[in-house]
C-alpha cells in the first residue's frame, strides 16, 4: 500500500456587515485521477440567524457556483443535514439535484 500527499486548494468566501461576518461558506477543489478537472465541494455554508431568508444565502452559494466554473470544475457538489429541509429547498431552486446519499464517519483525534 502506498500513500501519497497530494495537493488540495479552495476559497473561503464571507459577507459582512458593519464590520461583523454574517455569512460564508468554502469552495474546495479536489482533484482525482479520473477527471482532468477539479470537482468543487461547498462546505459549511453559514448565514447568521438573523440573514436567513433574506436571499444572502442565494448570493453566497451562486458566487460560489461562479468561482468553480472559473476553476473549471465539471460538477459542484453541496451536502446538507437530512433535517434541513429550507436548504434543500434552496440548493434545488439554485440549480442542484438530488444525486445520491452521503455517508460519515465522524473520526476523533488527539
């Protein structure tokens, strides 16, 4: 078996106001043998409880959209909570489909 580093980039994307962060949200772009481009994945997609509903979170996920076509990823990928049926809601109106099931495995370390 052989393990090898491999390099991984992305982009933190934030929203403030007056001073004080009320949203982001991560692009990472992640690469594999598969494909000669990267695939994106949209991580922890936060808008303060305050801004939901205000369409900051439709801003914030379709200028993530953009920067992973300006990175020339060939697909997008966005996960939810089962439970966070609003996101859900948001992600299919933006453009996204239901594709398939995320699995997890929550790994502690000291």
């Amino acid at each position: 078996m052989k393990m090898q580093k491999i390099v991984y980039g992305g982009f933190r994307l934030s929203i403030d106001e007056e001073g004080r962060e009320i949203a982001h949200a991560y692009l990472y772009l992640i690469r594999n043998d598969l494909h000669e481009q990267p695939y994106g994945l949209m991580e922890d997609v936060f808008v303060g409880e305050g801004y939901r509903g205000s369409g900051i979170g439709t801003k914030i996920i379709e200028a993530l959209i953009q920067k992973a076509k300006e990175e020339k990823c060939y697909k997008l990928i966005g996960t939810s909570r089962k439970e966070n049926k609003r996101v859900h809601v948001l992600y299919k109106k933006i453009g996204f489909q239901e594709w398939g099931r995320e699995f997890r495995m929550d790994i502690l370390y000291h």
